[in-house]
C-alpha cells in the first residue's frame, strides 16, 4: 500500500487542502500494517511506484508463508 500526500503540480491545479505531518503518516502505517497489508509506504512524498520492488517481495513473501 502507498499513501502519500497530493502536491499540486502546478498554478492550474487544485491547492493543498492540508498538509499531512509525519506522525499521521506513521499513524496511517501503523493501521495499516494491522489490517494486514504485507507493504506499507507511507510518507508526503511517497508514490505509487515507491519502493515497488520491496512491496512486490513482501506479498510474495507473505503468500508463501500462508500457503
């Protein structure tokens, strides 16, 4: 899972509502991580393809352990 912050690319697009701070981003992780989700990124500048390798090995792992 990623979740990061919306960062407006330019003038002609919508602004910032609100600007996130770390410790709701690890707050975010944490809850995460206890649904269950094998991978979680999450910070400002996060994307989708952050980190994409170690979130592909993770599920990988985590499915070969439950099979």
């Amino acid at each position: 899972m990623t979740i990061g912050q919306y960062l407006r690319p330019s003038a002609d697009h919508l602004p910032v509502a609100r600007w996130w701070t770390p410790d709701e981003f690890a707050a975010l992780r944490a809850d995460a991580e206890a649904m269950g989700f094998a991978h979680v990124e999450a910070s400002p500048l996060t994307r989708s393809s952050y980190h994409a390798r170690a979130a592909a090995d993770a599920v990988t792992a985590t499915l070969a352990a439950t099979s």
